[in-house]
C-alpha cells in the first residue's frame, strides 16, 4: 500500500476576496472651519484675571479648564488663560468646583 495518495483529501483554503472599499455617506462632505484664537483675533496682550465673565466661557459646567482642542486658543493664550482663572479662584472669584 502506497500512502502518496494521502495529500489528496485535502482542499486548500480558498482565497479571501478583496472588499472594495465602501463610501460612506455624510462624512467629509465639509470642510471644519479652522479654529481661531479669540484672543488673537481681539488682539488682546494680557488677560485679565478679574473678567470673569469671559473667563466663565473658558470653564467646563463641572469648574475645570477646558483644553486647547476645544476653545480654539492658541498655546501662549491658553497658557495665560490658565494662570489667569487659577489667580481668580485664588482670591474667590471663580469657584474650583460648581457642584
């Protein structure tokens, strides 16, 4: 008896199909506007720690600092925005929490 017949019983995977890629409908119809800094655009040289109602803008509902991404400021504003709102809640201006 000759075992060389073995191999024949056994199929092969079938090859995958490639998928074509699918379009997806309602997105990147538009273009995001670019952010731009509103202090940039004000041409503000110095934030002022005792303006707390633009200040408030700058704050979550919960009192924290919301980020660079979603405020649309540049770094050096955002920065001094920063310092800005922690020397208001310092002197009880701004709360550190809103609970």
């Amino acid at each position: 008896m000759e075992n060389n017949n073995v191999n024949e019983n056994v199929t092969a995977a079938p090859a995958r199909e490639q998928r074509e890629p699918r379009e997806r409908d309602g997105f990147n119809k538009r273009k995001p506007r670019k952010k731009v800094c509103q202090f940039c655009a004000d041409k503000v040289d110095f934030i002022d720690y005792k303006d707390v109602a633009k200040l408030r803008r700058f704050i979550s509902e919960r009192g924290k600092i919301l980020p660079r991404r979603i405020t649309a400021t540049c770094a050096m504003h955002q920065r001094e925005l920063t310092e800005a709102i922690k020397r208001a809640r310092q002197i009880a201006i701004l709360p550190y929490t809103n609970d």
